[in-house]
C-alpha cells in the first residue's frame, strides 16, 4: 500500500492543492468536513493513499500547506473545503528558508506512512526537499 504526502507551497501551489483535495474528496465521496457520504465501498477501499482516519470517522488529508504570505493560506482555510486540513499543517513561514515547523509538518504527516519515499516536481520543491532532509528513515 502506498502513501501519499501532499506538499503544497506558494501562492500557486495552494490554489490548485485546494482544487486538487476537492476533486479528491468528490472521487472518495468525502464531504468538506472530513465525514465520508459515498455510495460505494470502492470509494473508501484506496482512502488511506490520501487521507488518514481521525477520530470520529473523519478523513483529514495527508497534505501540508506552506507559504510566505498569510493571505493564500487564509483563503485555503476558508475556502469549500478548508475545514477538511489538520491546523498545525498550514506552515506560515516568515524568512527565506524554510522552518523547522515546515519540516515537523511533513514528518508527522508522514508517520504514518509505512514506506516514506519524498517525490518532488519542480525546481523549488527539489530545492526544498534538499534542505528539509525529510529522507526515510530506517526502522
């Protein structure tokens, strides 16, 4: 079984991250507060790729948000599906470099991934990826 740990960073990268959690969750019949509403137990069988099961039966999605400005993360939280994100993995990061936070965000949201393997696109996600050494671990 795969894992999938979403990273989404910058202005660009939030906006079509939202996109991408809404088309998701609509696929997984996931509403936007986390409750699974499908029709389908195909539905739920491929679930745990994207999202963990939280208590209470809600799915929260295996993503951490990273920008340099408040402004996009505050539309991702009020956006359809903004209640559906744990709020310790919106990552607000006040320098050039990225913060420990960032990195304690992709660690715990990778946790509970049984074989984590960092896949980056883009120059600025590689750039990224270098500097956080979230490299896996072995066990």
């Amino acid at each position: 079984m795969r894992e999938i740990v979403h990273l989404q960073a910058g202005q660009c990268g939030n906006q079509i991250g939202a996109t991408f959690w809404e088309v998701i969750s609509d696929e997984h019949g996931i509403d936007p507060t986390g409750t699974y509403h499908g029709d389908s137990d195909l539905q739920l069988e491929r679930s745990n790729v994207y999202y963990n099961e939280a208590t209470g039966g809600k799915y929260v999605p295996g993503a951490v948000l990273v920008d340099l400005e408040p402004g996009t993360m505050g539309s991702v939280r009020s956006g359809r599906f903004g209640q559906i994100f744990r709020p310790d993995n919106f990552v607000f990061i006040q320098s050039a470099r990225p913060s420990r936070s960032c990195s304690s965000a992709s660690r715990s949201s990778s946790q509970p991934c049984s074989g984590a393997r960092p896949s980056c696109t883009g120059t600025r996600a590689r750039a990224w990826m270098r500097w956080s050494s979230l490299r896996p671990r072995a066990t």
